[in-house]
C-alpha cells in the first residue's frame, strides 16, 4: 500500500511542477509594458469598513500615481466607527477635489457586505462616465507607476477586459513568514496566470485587492449586482469576465498591503471565511479537497517512515519536489529558505483551516468578516 500511495503523490508533484502552466516560476519583480498608457479616465473605488489606521496610505498612493489621464477616488465609508472617513479626508489634503467619501447604507438581503459598497461606489462613479474602473481595497499601497502599468496592459498592450495583481502582501512577523507565502503559492497553484489569461481554458481568476476593468465590461456582465452573494467576489467576476472578453493575473513586486497579520489567528480568519465557498459549499468537494492535500503535502513526510525503500524514495523525491516549487515564493517574500521543507506542516494549517470554513456554514456563521456572518447555511437565519 504505501508504494502506491508514493508513486501517487510522485506523480502529482510531476504534474504540478511540469504541466501547471508553471505556476511556481513566476518572475515576482516588476513587468512594465513597452506600451504608454492612452489618457483613459480612470475612477477607484474603495471599500472601507473600520480602516483608519491603513486608508490613508491607499489614498495618498493613488493620489501620487505617475498617470496622465484622468483620476478620481471614491472612498465607501462602509458605516465605520473608526473615522475612516476623515483620515481619508486628511490624506488627499490638497487633492481634496479628486475624492469623494460616500456614506454607506445598511447592507440589504442578499448581499455580502464588501460588494454592497462596491456597488454603491460604482453608481457614484457612474455620473463621472470613467472609461474604466479601479476596484481596490483600503489597505493597498499603489506603487507610484501601477495605475499606468495597469490601463496599459489592459487597453494598449493585451487589450485585455480585467487586469488583475496579487500584491505582494505583509511579509515581516514570524507568523506571516509561515504562512503568508503559502497562501500566494497555493492561490497561484489554483489560478495559474498563464492559464487565466489563455482564452482556450476555462481557469478564471483575479485578486481582488488591486483589478482594474474597463466601465463598459463591468455594464455588459450585469455590473456587482450579478455576483451580490458571493464571498470570492474577485474570482466570480473574473469567471463573468472571460465568458465574453479577456482578462490577465500577475504578481506585483511594488504595489502591497500593508495590513499586518501579528499572530496565525487573523491568517486563520482569512481562510476560513472563504475556503467552503472556494469549494461551492459541497461536503463531497471537502472531503475529496481534503483527501487530495493530505495526499500531496502530507503523505511524502508520512512515507519516509514506511518499511518499504521504494515508498521511503517516492516520499523523498515528492518532499523534495514541492521544496523545490515553494522556493521561488519564498525568496520572492524575503523568508527563509528551510521553510520549504515545512510546506507539509504550513498545509496541515490550510487543511484544518478549510474543515473550519465547513463546520461554521453549516452552524450558519460563514463568512465571517468586519462583524458580519455573509453566509449562512440553508436552514439558518441571518446573524
């Protein structure tokens, strides 16, 4: 049995590391395009809940952006108790007239609450006729040449419908060095870039902190209102996207989050608010996701205790394998380079953190974030 079970996860990891569109070799440096960016109108819309310590940075980076064309912020203060509001206010000082703070309404049935600002913030932005959209979150932090990259890439250079960065997210405490860059390498092992943006696969991805879509596209896939209730807002509007145009997902080097994850509870929280959703809310998903983890990251360590050298090998020549494959991420994320040979604990986390997600749909208290339970299961009430 055990030589099976390690000519299996050989096997995958062959798969994964040769015929996963190279998922694991993304260059994590800035790719500017030979494209100028055309004077295009562009309108961010940020969602802000109880973000006073981070939203002004985000303003103050899009304000400061090296871009020719036309800029305006909205800023959805999402019935804060922080004074979100007034700190964005204070940050775009002098560009005062370049930002405007909408005042949230309650969240109505049917809705998640990120998407119902976004959608207010899109009808604001509506009046000013932009020709596309910035849809971004409060805590990311523009670099100063990302909105030009952006419009390039995606009305000059690809003519693509969304563009798309994973930013390069908080990477400085111990706990973030863990598991921050294996939460990007498995998100990019879901959702490889070169897959996404091929127009023959069906793959559709985009991260939700930083995509940038054109006004008309967003119109023509029945806008936010279309994806109201999803919890993985950023991948069913790319999934909307690709079924009539094209989109393009790619790391960023100098556009970053700054939200800081101090200890592993936040980076739990995290993945557990949407990884049943991920999932489609399916028990047979969870069991066979949780199966197909345990047989790629935990089963190699488990084989080098087996009497048989032939398992012994196939778990040395998996665990080595994926090694292999996490270390671009973590040079990419200035963490340590032995943590590679921990990527079996670092998934245990993920699969114990995604049975969690599970357990607490179905006690009706899914998707919980910024004091919200977004999800229920289909004989709760809404919290």
């Amino acid at each position: 049995m055990p030589i099976f079970i390690g000519v299996a996860t050989v096997a995958i990891w062959i798969y994964l590391l040769f015929f996963r569109g190279g998922f694991w070799r993304l260059p994590y440096r800035s790719t500017p395009v030979t494209a100028n960016a055309p004077p295009r109108s562009v309108a961010a819309i940020i969602p802000a809940r109880d973000e006073a310590p981070v939203i002004g940075q985000a303003v103050a980076s899009l304000l400061s952006q090296d871009y020719c064309g036309r800029l305006h912020i909205v800023v959805v203060d999402d019935q804060s108790n922080d004074g979100t509001a007034e700190v964005a206010r204070t940050a775009a000082g002098a560009a005062a007239d370049r930002l405007t703070i909408c005042p949230g309404k309650p969240v109505p049935p049917g809705w998640t609450g990120k998407l119902w600002a976004v959608r207010q913030g899109v009808e604001l932005a509506q009046s000013l006729q932009p020709d596309y959209l910035l849809l971004t979150d409060a805590d990311i932090v523009h670099g100063p040449d990302n909105l030009r990259e952006l419009v390039a890439r995606g009305g000059e250079a690809g003519g693509y419908d969304l563009v798309s960065l994973m930013v390069r997210l908080n990477c400085r405490s111990l706990w973030e060095k863990l598991l921050i860059p294996a939460f990007v390498f498995f998100f990019f092992k879901l959702y490889p870039p070169l897959w996404v943006a091929d127009p023959s696969r069906r793959t559709a991805a985009a991260a939700g902190g930083c995509m940038l879509i054109r006004a008309s596209t967003l119109e023509r896939v029945g806008s936010i209102d279309s994806i109201r209730h999803e919890i993985i807002d950023d991948c069913a509007l790319a999934r909307r996207v690709k079924s009539i145009g094209k989109i393009w997902l790619g790391p960023s080097a100098h556009t970053r989050s700054i939200r800081e994850y101090r200890s592993w509870r936040p980076i739990w929280d995290m993945i557990v608010r949407s990884a049943f959703a991920q999932l489609g809310y399916s028990a047979r998903m969870l069991v066979l996701t949780v199966l197909t983890l345990v047989l790629t990251y935990l089963a190699p360590p488990l084989l080098l205790l087996s009497p048989e050298p032939a398992a012994i090998l196939c778990g040395v020549a998996a665990w080595l394998g994926m090694s292999i494959a996490f270390l671009p991420t973590l040079r990419a994320y200035e963490a340590p380079r032995p943590l590679a040979l921990l990527l079996p604990l670092i998934a245990l986390f993920y699969v114990a953190a995604t049975v969690a997600s599970a357990v607490l749909y179905w006690r009706g208290r899914g998707g919980y974030w910024k004091g919200r339970f977004q999800t229920v299961a289909p004989d709760s009430t809404q919290s």
